[in-house]
C-alpha cells in the first residue's frame, strides 16, 4: 500500500475509532446500538457498515480500549455482546480528540482562511 493511502486508512480507521470510543463513554452498548448512535447523531450523514464496525470493535479490544461481555439484553430475550470503555479507552479517546481538533482546525484555515490584509 502506497504511503498516502496508508495515511488515509490510517485517518479513517482513528475517526471510526474515535466516534466509537465517544460513543462508549455514555455507557455499554452492543454493536448495533453503537452503529444506530453514531447515525442518530450525525442525522443518518454516517451509516455504520458491519464490515466496518465489528473490525473495528474487534481492534478496540485487543488493544484494550474497550471490553466486552455477552449479556441478555434488558428489553429482549435475547444475548448481546456489550461493548464498555475502559480507563485506557478513556485516555485514548481523548488522544483522538486531540488529533481530530487539530487536523479539522488546519484543514479549516485552508478552506476558510483568514481575510488577507491589503
């Protein structure tokens, strides 16, 4: 993979991680209700694909940013696998914040720059 594709990937793989991550800091939730959030939230802008989002549930894991645990689910008989964040999730999610600040505040100085002086 090419160095700029690989940075891309990189970009979009962190973004997906973060708005994951975000979401898991209002409580447990099992994929699904993540991926419904994440549409919700963005007026249905971002569609979370299980191909996607289980993948990257899966990253979030092993990495230790997230763990999960199958439970019934409190409105079905059915079981879940609920996703919650922990205390290294935590400080992750507020690593990728830092990062997404950064990258939209450059790329806003290049599409909206300040007015140049005469």
């Amino acid at each position: 993979m090419e160095k700029g594709t690989q940075k891309r990937a990189d970009l979009l793989q962190g973004t997906l991680d973060m708005l994951i991550l975000r979401t898991l800091l209002y409580g447990p939730a099992h994929g699904h209700q993540i991926g419904k959030h994440i549409q919700r939230t963005t007026n249905d802008f971002l569609q979370m694909q299980h191909g996607s989002l289980y993948p990257a549930l899966h990253r979030l894991e092993r990495r230790g940013w997230v763990t999960s645990k199958w439970e019934i689910a409190a409105d079905r008989n059915r079981e879940f696998k609920y996703y919650r964040l922990t205390e290294k999730g935590k400080k992750q999610l507020l690593v990728e914040e830092s990062k997404w600040k950064r990258m939209a505040e450059a790329v806003a100085r290049v599409m909206w720059p300040a007015a140049e002086e005469s």
